[in-house]
C-alpha cells in the first residue's frame, strides 16, 4: 500500500500535477497506520490519485470510470 502510494507521488510529481499533495497526505496517514483498516483507508479516501491520472490521460482519450455497471447506462 505504501509502495502503490510512493509510485503515485512520483507519476504526479514528475509531471507536476497539483493532486500530488493529496497523496503526500495520504502517505504520511498509511505509513503511520498502526491498524490494516486505517491503512485500507488512507488509501480509500484519497482520490486525488485518480483525478491526477485522469487529468494525465484525458489528452488521449482515458476518463473517469463509468457509473454503475457496464450495460447500465
């Protein structure tokens, strides 16, 4: 988890995003985890990842995920 963390702070930073202080957050709350649950959570509750990658990848096409399951919409 600390690992998946550190690799997204580095994709952020390395392209200067502003959701990279999101996961600095987040990183400090999972390495100071002293239980499986609050570390499962300070990664669930950070979803500045995803909007980074988003703003990464949206240039070429790739989105947030859907809502709900495929062939609901």
């Amino acid at each position: 988890m600390v690992g998946k963390l550190r690799s997204a702070l580095a994709l952020l930073e390395r392209h200067r995003l502003p959701e990279a202080g999101g996961v600095v957050e987040a990183l400090a709350r999972a390495e100071g985890a002293s239980e499986l649950e609050r570390l499962r959570g300070a990664e669930g509750r950070e979803p500045v990842y995803f909007q980074g990658l988003a703003r990464l990848l949206g240039p070429y096409g790739f989105g947030a995920a859907p809502a709900g399951p495929q062939g609901t919409r």
